[in-house]
C-alpha cells in the first residue's frame, strides 16, 4: 500500500524543538516531510517558534546558533505563512488558540503536536496527531 497524500500540516512547537534537538526520529522525519510545502504556520505560530527555540538555553540545548535559526524560520515564513484571522473554535489551552485557528483555516490540514491536551480534544476529529500517528498515517510505505 503506498503512502496517503500528506495534507497541510501544523507543526507545534513541542514537535519543531524536539525535531531539531534530535535531528531523526519520529518528529524530524514529520519536519523534514513538511519542509517541501506542506507546512502551515501563522504569525503568531512563528513568533512562537522564535521565543522558545530563540532562547539562549534553548540555543546552547539545540546546538544551533541564532543564525541558523533566522535561516530555518524565515524558510518556514516564506513556504508557509498564513493569516486564519481567528476563525477556529475555543481551544481547550488559551494558549494554543492560533493553533485551532490555522485547523479552521485548512480545512484539509492537521496539526502534529505532543500536547496531550490538546491530541484529547474532541475538536477536529482525526486531524490532531501525534507524530508517531502522522508518520504511521502519512509516511508509512509497505
């Protein structure tokens, strides 16, 4: 069975740091999938991005200077930028509303996080994966 057509993808912080941090595994297979096109992300997604990857703690736990980090977000801005202008549902952490408004404004996109509040909410039924369930689901070949 060949893989399924990856569809527009959300990548949450969690999945970004752990992806760098580990450069292979589950979630740098699901970044470097994405990288081509794929990836959906807001302003105010991308400006988290940069607040906790920009960290000098985070920086010296990363191994990447801030330079490689501009490289890496302004690629990500320039392949992905959106604005959803605030259209999704109330999410279950104030915090990750720009998240439930780039789902509503895909509406053929799924987020990959590893928030486990947010995998258990019952809004947009089967477009919250785990890394692991995106890999399995998009990326899987047998």
């Amino acid at each position: 069975m060949a893989r399924s057509e990856a569809p527009k993808v959300i990548v949450d912080t969690n999945v970004l740091f752990s992806a760098i941090a580990h450069r292979e595994g589950t979630p740098a297979r699901v970044l470097l999938a994405v990288l081509s096109g794929q990836m959906l992300v807001s302003p105010t997604l991308l400006d988290e991005y940069r607040r906790v990857l920009d960290d000098p703690r985070g920086l010296s736990y990363l191994g990447i200077a801030t330079e490689d980090l501009d490289v890496l977000l302004d690629f990500i801005a320039r392949a992905a930028l959106i604005d959803p202008g605030g259209l999704g549902p109330i999410c279950p952490d104030p915090d990750d509303q720009h998240l439930w408004d780039l789902l509503a404004a895909g509406p053929k996109s799924v987020l990959v996080t590893g928030d486990r509040k947010l995998l258990a909410s019952q809004h947009f039924p089967g477009r919250i994966l785990s890394p692991r369930d995106f890999v399995d689901r998009f990326l899987a070949t047998s």
